[in-house]
C-alpha cells in the first residue's frame, strides 16, 4: 500500500539519470519537470490533454504529462525533448525540423519531435496517414503541418539510411 | 493545503477497503485525463486521490462466449481487441495516442456528452458491468448503470471493477460525427448491431447513441422499428426517424441539438445502410 | 553587380536551433526565488451591478499572501487607444461598481501555489445583480434594447456620430439604372486565436524600485506605455522584457496581464506570475470581432457593378479596445478591390455584452474579404457570368479613383488573377487575357460607368 501525506517522494529515470524527488502529492509531471526540475522544453499548453505540448515519454509512450500525477512514475524512465540529443548535436528530428521550418513559435515542437520519435521506433517507414494519425493528438496553429510532416518523413529517411 | 493524501492501492481489495474508509474525501482517479483537467483548471480540488493504475483491474479474459474486461484496462488496449469489433473501432479514434495510452474504459463511463464514447458500444454489445464495495460484488446490465449515474462523479460508492461484453452476433457498425477527423469529442456517435436471418429479416437490434442525450442511450424505438422486419430502405427510414424522435441532445459549443437530433437521424440510417450493404456483400 | 550575402538565399530561422532543443525561452519557462502566482476572480454573468466582494474567506486561506481589487490599482481604466489620443475611458482593470461581460476581472488571489491561488480564488463571494444582457448585434442597435454604455447607446461614437460612413457618387441613381439589384447578408462569429501558449506575465520588483516585466505581448511598448499610465508610474521605472511569443496572432495586443501582476509585486514586494490556463484564454482573452455584412448591389448585365451598398455592423465586445480602428481599416475595403463609382458605407462599432474584441491576422479586413468575395461569386450565379469575368471586369485599375478618395496606383489585381489562373491549369479567354492594369483612361469609364450618372455628388 502506497500512502503520501503532503509531500510525496518519487524516483524515476529522467533521460537515462536516476531522479528523486519530493513534492505535493498531486503534483503533474509536467510540473515536476518545469518547476521543480527546471527543465523548461516540456510546455504548459493547455492542461486539459488536449493540445499535446506537454507530451513526454514513459517508458517509450506518448503521454501528456499535464495529465499525469507524478506519483505515477515511480520506477519508470521518462523521456523528454532534452534527453534525445547531448549538446552540441542533434537528433535526426531535431535536424529535419530545423531544416524544414517546422517550427514557427516552437510551443508545440517539443510535443511534436517526441510523438514522432515513439512512431519512428516501432515504425521507420511510416507513410504520411501514419504520421497524420500519429500526431492527431498534437496540436499547432502555425505552420499548417504539412512542415512537420515532411520534417518527419525526412528524418525517417535519413534514420534508415544511418542504419 | 488543497491534496493531502495520494493513494496508489495495490489491489482491488485494498482500492475498496480506502473508498470504504475515506468515503466522501475520496476522489478516484482511472487514467486522469477527466479528473486532473477539473484539477488544472481550478475546478476541482480533491483533498484525497486514490488511483487506480496498479490495483490489478487491467485484465481481458475471454470466459464462456464473453469476454471480461477490467476497469483499468486503456482505451490503446480496447482498440486491439478486434473481437469486439465496433469496441475496438470506438477506442481507435477516442481522443489522440497519448489519451488512448492513459485513459481507461471504466473512467470512460463517467465522462458527460459530448464525451465518453465507449459507452455507446458497450451498450450496443449488451455490456454487463460488474461493481465493487465492501458490502459485496454486483454485475447489472450497463443501462442501468447510466441511468443510475448522471456522470462526473469522482466520490462514488461503489467501484466499477470490470466490463462483461459477450462475444457479439450479426453484423455490428460503429460511426462517429465529430468536428475534426481525429481527437474530437462527438457530434453524435451511433453503435448498432444487427442479427440478421436468411431472409434478411431482422431478428436482433441494438442500436446505441452516443452525445445525443446526457447519457450513452438505447435507441429502443429505433431498435423495434427493425425487429421482425426486413432490413431495407423502408425499415432504415422508420429507424433513424424514430431514433430522431428517441434522442434529446443538449446544445453546446460543439453543435446545437436541432443539429444533433438530425445527425443522430443520419448516422443511425447510415451504419444500418452499412450493415446491409455488409450483409449483401457477403451473399 | 555586387555580390549578395543573403537576398537569393534560404536562411534558417535564428530561433529554429533554440525551439529544436526546447532551449528557447518563453515567459513561463522565468522563475524567481520565492515566486507568488495570481489568480483572477471573474465575472459569472454577462451584465450586472456588483453590490459587494467578500474576499475575506480567500484572504484567510494558508498561502495567499495578497487580495487585488480595484482600490489597489492607481488609474483604473485600460484605454489602448488612449496612446493616439481616442478614448474615451470606459474599461476598467478591474471591475467596481458593474460587470459587463462573462469572465471581466473582478479581484486577483495571489498566492504560494497556483493550487493554493485557484482555491483561495473560488472562495471569493461576489453580490451581482444580474441585469438583461445584450449579446445579438441587431437588437443592440434596436430600440428595445437597453442602453449598457453610460453615453446612452450601444455604439462607439465617431465624432458625435453613431457610425463611420463612405459616400462616393449617387447611389440611388446606380440602383435606378442597374440591371439587377443584388442582396447579400453575410455573418462571421467571433474567432478565437487559440495560440499554443496561454498569456503569461512574470514581474519582480526590483531593489532600486524599478518593475522587471517578462510578458508574451506581441506590442511592448503598447504595453510598457499603458501599464505606465495605469500605474501613475514614469516609464523609466519599468523595464519591460519580451521576447518568443508562442503564437500571438493579434491576440496578444492588450495590456491585459501586466498592470495586475505589477501591483501584486508592488504589494507583496516578491516576484508574481500569472499564467492564463485555456479555458480563459478561449473564453476570457480578446477574439476576433463577430460581424454583419450587408450588401445591396446594382449590377449591370454585362458583369460591371455600378454601385454598392454596404451596412456593416462590427460585434466590439464589452469595450472597444483597438475595434474603432479595425473598424476604420474594414469599412476602407468592405467595398471590396473593385472600381464602383457609386459606394455608400455606413459601419457600426457596436457594444454587446460579450468577451471584447481586439486584432486578429488581417484585422477588420479579412471579414471584409470573405463577405465581398462570396457577393462576387452571388452576382456571378445570379446574372450568369463567370467567376473571372466578374472579377477582371470589375477589378480596379491604376489611375481610377476608389470610394475612400484614393487614386490607384501600383495596381497588380489584374495580373494577379491572371497568374492564378495559369497556376490552376485554368484557360482565360481572349478578351480577359487581354486585360491589364494600365487598360484604363478616364474617357472610357465615363462612358462604360453610365451616361450621365454624376461622379462625385453627395
């Protein structure tokens, strides 16, 4: 039985890094991840699941970490945008965007670049409906989609042939 | 102040024994995804949350002709189970990816219209659902759950533990009308599953509707006007004219009712044109 | 010729690397030690008198270290166009003696948590007298209808006058001459933005006095010059930081966070953050303007429109905020890119009880394009004439003079459309091809435009 009066204490892997913390017991992850551990790339887009800026990775899934008590991923291995790529480089996603301009304000980009991710690993050649239905719950009001569609199917291209 | 206590039960037994102890306090959570958008929005604050994530009610079990689906189970779960066809065809296109990955079935049913669409298909495939407290285990036919719970309610009771769906008959559609393709709550949501014989007469309908009242709801006129008759365009108009007359749609900022009640018409008479259009290719 | 660096090149964005990374910084990603967050109060209903604002059950709950109302705010009016001079004063910051939309601030919680804010803010007890709202644009400007600004009408007063007009030519004799009289009635509701990032303000008063000000506004110095003139503060005494707005779209051209959050830095002497969350940024923050298009259209058999008609109502909101001029901006190309020598606007600003209007791509003339363009195509089916023709017959040429007593010049309208048709594979026939925006002197409009109708009459 798992009982957390007023601060809860919770460890998890966060990009590969063993974490501890202690917090309020209904703490979001996406709140643990900005305001407590100040990593700032997850973004607060709406707080009801429905935009998909604060999608994260748990244990490889798409999840939308506003949603999600941070309780919840005790022994579990987060992901997120800063975890894919070490400074200094980028991941193929990460290029692809940049090249493509699929990224106009950038609040979405971060939700966008992971949801793509966990697509591209169980599936490296997705066709354009896939990555459509892929990135239905990941919303942006600038670039259209069509740049970040092509981004993705050029990344995909790009990771078979690194491979 | 606001949340004291985060209860995560390892079992049912346990989830029932806190739901018995804390009572009123207790808020219980399936996936989240209705619960914490009150809770980020700053309508809702819950003193004690209990989740249900590991408490072990996330089983399929196929039993004796039906198949036994635990409260916990996520909506990207419900979508592979192909047995239960329009089930599985109403999970693929809830919400987006990331909802489906944490959403259950059981938290489903409490959400209001114009959410909360697996009801619809539970209802057309005769759903039994089976509820938990400390004074025992009951299983009652999901029309009466519905009508029983308006909706919305986290401080319950009693514990909806799992989904009994027997394995269906016939030919089965589902179709949603929403405002995009994809991640959108419904205009209308039709479930229907017909039986039909060798003569094309009609021995069993179900036929559900989902946005089109408070609650997922039987069509049941919709349904009589198909039994014992042959499934053609007469039969077809009878039904959704009675479904049109059956539903009681609310306006929201998704679609007025005048335009709910003429769509609950148009999908109920499109999925049966599917069914015997499914029917006759199959001859 | 000289070498170029850049033009003929494709350039990457200089924020692409920093958004790729999740490195770029937004107001939200700025924390302070010690940092309070606010929460605002609002207005349940569309219209009503406050009778009272009980905040002391919010003011006792553990963690809120401040209550806002409109007592603490120095100058309590928000008048953006009061930059350039247009008022008159008629927004407060925050509402004191009456509420005129649904979701009007009324008093800010500012606490430890956002949590904490969010409950201490739904323990406010506010006393309002509901009265009738006024939410339709034809009833506002009907008699029936009550009066909600203290002017006594529900319209934005251009010089005395109810509305902004355009009179060009004789528009009774155009319809007395016309072939075909043609109406349209056009409608657009209100448009949310929706941008991917809510409205988020962070202030931190600093040790020499001064406000350090992070805000996502699209218009800085709109901002920086109205929170100056709400505070009663000089501007040097603001340092106002923008930066990546995450999607604005004109939405975020109100001096809407700033002034609040100063005076909860002010008066707790810590940083304060205020971050809207999407319900009030779809129900709460500025939209585009609901509006009514009418035309009445005398059009001749071969496709030439000899005058138009317009009355355009605009749906500003509880308070005017930049609509009088978007208005301005609307009622100059409601008449649409045409040559008509007969043009007759009258335009309303009109107040309903409604989330006000503010900027939104294209301001006041995207509405106007969609309601002048869907008439061109009416006309077109109604007198049978195709939808280029109608267009390139009527398109307005260099040298003709428009209804808003401009001569045109550098005009491409024609040429454009020609180019569109190329694009889409479309064959024009020889006549229009033919055209161009050079194609006019002034003898054949005279006569093309209807013997004897005069030009420039009142």
């Amino acid at each position: 039985m798992n009982t957390l009066t007023d601060t809860l204490t919770v460890t998890f892997k966060l990009n590969s890094k063993p974490v501890a913390l202690a917090v309020p017991p209904l703490t979001t992850l996406r709140s643990a991840l900005r305001e407590h551990l100040h990593l700032h790339a997850t973004k607060a887009g709406c707080g009801q699941g429905g935009c998909g800026s604060c999608t994260v990775l748990v244990n490889g899934e798409p999840t939308l970490s506003c949603l999600l008590p941070v309780a919840l991923v005790e022994g579990q291995e987060v992901t997120t945008l800063e975890g894919i790529s070490s400074y200094g480089s980028l991941h193929p996603l990460q290029e692809a965007f940049y090249e493509h301009f699929a990224a106009q304000c950038g609040y979405c980009t971060s939700g966008m670049i992971l949801t793509a991710k966990a697509l591209l690993e169980r599936n490296p050649h997705p066709s354009r409906e896939e990555i459509a239905e892929a990135l239905s719950g990941n919303m942006c009001r600038c670039t259209g989609y069509l740049p970040i569609v092509e981004a993705i199917e050029d990344a995909a291209r790009k990771m078979e042939e690194g491979q | 102040m606001t949340t004291t206590d985060f209860f995560i039960p390892c079992s049912v037994n346990e989830a029932v024994d806190l739901l018995s102890e804390h009572g009123e306090e207790l808020v219980v959570m399936g996936g989240g995804t209705i619960m914490m958008y009150l809770v980020n929005e700053g309508r809702l604050f819950p003193r004690k949350v209990m989740s249900l994530r590991r408490s072990g009610m996330d089983e399929v079990r196929a039993v004796d002709g039906h198949v036994e689906i635990g409260a916990g189970v996520t909506i990207a779960r419900i979508a592979q189970l192909d047995a239960l066809s329009i089930l599985a065809q109403a999970a693929r296109i809830l919400g987006g990816p990331a909802v489906r990955n944490m959403a259950t079935i059981g938290g489903n049913l409490f959400a209001h219209a114009p959410y909360g669409d697996l009801g619809v298909p539970l209802l057309a495939l005769d759903a039994r659902i089976e509820l938990r407290s400390k004074r025992g285990q009951r299983t009652i036919p999901l029309e009466q759950f519905f009508a029983g719970h308006p909706g919305g309610e986290y401080l319950a009771a009693e514990l909806v533990t799992a989904l009994h769906v027997p394995l269906p008959q016939g030919h089965g559609v589902y179709l949603k009308l929403g405002r995009r393709h994809a991640n959108t709550p419904s205009v209308v949501a039709v479930a229907a599953q017909i039986t039909l014989d060798d003569n094309n007469v009609c021995r069993a309908a179900r036929i559900a509707l989902g946005a089109a009242s408070p609650r997922p709801m039987r069509a049941v006129r919709a349904e009589a006007a198909l039994v014992g008759e042959r499934l053609d365009d007469a039969s077809i108009t009878a039904a959704a004219e009675a479904a049109m007359s059956e539903s009681d749609p609310a306006t929201d900022a998704l679609a007025s009712a005048w335009y709910r009640r003429r769509m609950a018409g148009l999908y109920v008479r499109k999925a049966l044109e599917q069914v015997a259009h499914a029917r006759s290719g199959a001859q | 010729m000289k070498q170029l660096g850049i033009v003929g090149q494709s350039v990457r964005r200089t924020d692409g690397i920093g958004h790729v990374t999740g490195t770029t910084r937004y107001v939200d990603d700025v924390f302070y030690p010690n940092m309070l967050w606010l929460k605002m109060v609002r207005s349940p209903v569309a219209r009503g008198i406050i009778h009272s604002v009980d905040t002391s059950q919010a003011e006792a709950f553990p963690g809120v270290a401040a209550v806002i109302t409109a007592r603490d705010v120095p100058n309590n009016w928000y008048t953006i166009l009061g930059l350039i001079g247009i008022g008159p004063n008629d927004e407060p910051v925050l509402a004191d003696s009456e509420v005129m939309y649904e979701g009007e601030p009324i008093c800010a919680i500012v606490a430890e948590s956002e949590e904490i804010a969010c409950e201490a803010a739904s323990l406010v007890r506010v006393e309002i007298e509901e009265q009738e709202p006024v939410l339709d644009l034809e009833y506002a400007l009907s008699p029936q209808a009550p009066a909600i600004k203290k002017w006594g009408n529900n319209t934005y007063m251009y010089d005395g006058m109810d509305h902004r007009q355009v009179r060009f030519g004789n528009i009774e004799a155009a319809f007395a001459q016309a072939d075909h009289i043609i109406e349209g009635s056009y409608q657009m509701s209100p448009i949310e933005h929706v941008p991917m990032e809510t409205h988020v303000c962070v202030v931190n008063p600093e040790g020499d006095g001064r406000l350090t000000v992070h805000t996502n506004t699209q218009a800085l110095y709109f901002s920086l010059d109205n929170t100056a003139i709400i505070l009663k503060m000089p501007t040097h005494r603001l340092h106002f930081i923008g930066g990546t707005v995450g999607g604005g779209f004109g939405g975020k051209v109100d001096v809407i966070t700033e002034p609040i959050t100063c005076i909860a830095a002010m008066k707790t002497g810590r940083a304060v953050k205020w971050r809207w969350t999407r319900e009030e940024e779809f129900r709460r923050s500025s939209t585009r303007a609901g509006a009514k298009i009418e035309f009445r259209d005398a059009v001749m058999n071969d496709g030439r429109i000899i005058g138009r008609k317009v009355r355009s109502l605009q749906d500003a909101g509880a308070y005017h905020r930049h609509s009088p001029y978007g208005l301005q901006k609307h009622m100059a190309n409601v008449a649409g890119p045409y040559n008509i020598p007969n043009v007759w606007i009258d335009a309303y600003c009109v107040y309903t009880n409604r989330q006000p209007a503010s900027a939104m791509r294209g301001f006041g003339v995207t509405e106007a394009s969609f309601a002048v363009e869907v008439q061109m195509e009416k006309i077109a089916r109604t007198i049978g004439i195709d939808s280029w023709e109608i267009r390139m017959v009527n398109a307005y040429r260099n040298g003709q003079m428009r209804a808003i007593r401009k001569v045109v010049e550098d005009a491409t309208l024609v040429e454009t459309i020609k180019a569109a048709a190329d694009l889409v594979g479309y064959e024009l026939p020889a006549h229009l091809r033919a055209m161009h925006s050079n194609d006019y002197t002034r003898e054949d409009n005279d006569q093309s435009h209807g013997e004897g109708a005069p030009r420039h009459d009142r």
